[in-house]
C-alpha cells in the first residue's frame, strides 16, 4: 500500500513539473528558438533558493565578448558551472558558489533564448540589491563595447511584451541592473535600449 501511494505521489510530481515546463514555454514567443534546461544538461540546483512574486523586469549583459562561434547550450552550461562554484571575478573578489544560474533567460548573440534559473526562484548577484520579485534577462555581450545584434533586438522586442504581459509586469517596472546598484550593466549601449522596451510594454497596455 505504502509503495502504491509513493508511485502515484511520485506520478502527481511528474505531472506538476511538465505542467510547468509548457508553462513556461508557452511564455517564450513561438518565433524565438528556446532552448529548455532540460534541452541544454542543466545539473540541479545546489543550494535552496528562494521563492518569490515577479514584480520587475530586470536587464543584465554577461559583460563579455559575444561568441557567435559556440552553441547555445555550451554557453549555459559554461555559465551554471561558473554560477555554481566559488568563482574569482574579474576585480579581485571571490563569488559564493551560487544554487544555480542567477537569471531567469539568456539571450544570446543569435537571439536565441536558453532557459536559466526557475523563474519561480529568485535570482542572485554580486551586488547590493535585492533580486526577489525580479524576472532577470540577460544578454550576451559587453554593452559597453560591443553593439547588440540586430537577432538580439528582434528577440529582446518580442520576447520583454510577452513576459512582462504574462506576469503583469507594468512598463515603468521594466529596468537594468544599473537601476539597482552600484554597476555599469547593462553597458550604456544596451541601456540606451530600455526605454523602446518600455514603450512596447505600455502600447501592448492599451
């Protein structure tokens, strides 16, 4: 009897867990390419993470050069490796091992979509703000040097409208890092892009 009520407890959890796996598809436009955790390896969370409500939009460049020459699915597992060890950054100081990827969605040089971190879960930074109750995207490049590409923008034109209309995100809660804390992210060439998303948010709103 015991093990009977294990196989269908263990059956329900299965279920929940594809149910929010289309869930969370169905968000991604259907003309973006969305490469799923599962699609790329992820490995499990390694820490507990928190649970929260999104509130906020929140942009994010990976604050390195783009790579169109490597694969999507390298990228993030590159990026989860790094996230889920203590890692040297850049300026000295050392990064906690993290549960996992700290963003929610990368969008990558080819404007394609990996999905990172559960969007249920809050994300993490190696700043002083708080990421709970923000949907963090991030986008692959060094914004102070590097131009989005043209595959970026289409992407990032699609798919901020369609998030922020499923987790009735209003337009003036879409923001950047840069908003938050003490950072040049999302580099002053992908900042300068913030307001067009804005717009496209409060003209979905109308």
């Amino acid at each position: 009897m015991q093990i009977r009520i294990l196989l269908i407890v263990a059956a329900m959890a299965g279920l929940l867990i594809s149910c929010q796996r289309m869930a969370s598809k169905k968000v991604i436009p259907a003309s973006i390419t969305y490469l799923t955790r599962e699609a790329w390896g992820a490995n499990p969370p390694v820490l507990p993470m928190r649970s929260h409500t999104l509130t906020r939009l929140t942009i994010h460049h990976t604050a390195t050069r783009q790579l169109p020459e490597k694969t999507l699915g390298d990228k993030m597992r590159s990026l989860q490796k790094f996230s889920q060890a203590e890692s040297l950054l850049a300026d000295g100081r050392m990064k906690p091992a993290w549960a996992d990827i700290p963003y929610h969605l990368y969008v990558d040089v080819n404007g394609e979509v990996g999905q990172g971190r559960d969007i249920m879960y809050a994300g993490d930074s190696n700043t002083a703000y708080d990421p709970a109750g923000h949907l963090l995207v991030v986008v692959e490049g060094n914004f102070e040097e590097e131009e989005l590409t043209q595959k970026q923008m289409k992407t990032l034109h699609l798919l901020v409208p369609a998030l922020a209309k499923r987790y009735k995100i209003p337009a003036d809660s879409i923001a950047t890092h840069k908003d938050y804390a003490q950072t040049a992210c999302p580099g002053k060439k992908l900042y300068t892009e913030v307001g067009q998303l804005q717009q496209l948010v409060r003209k979905q709103a109308d």
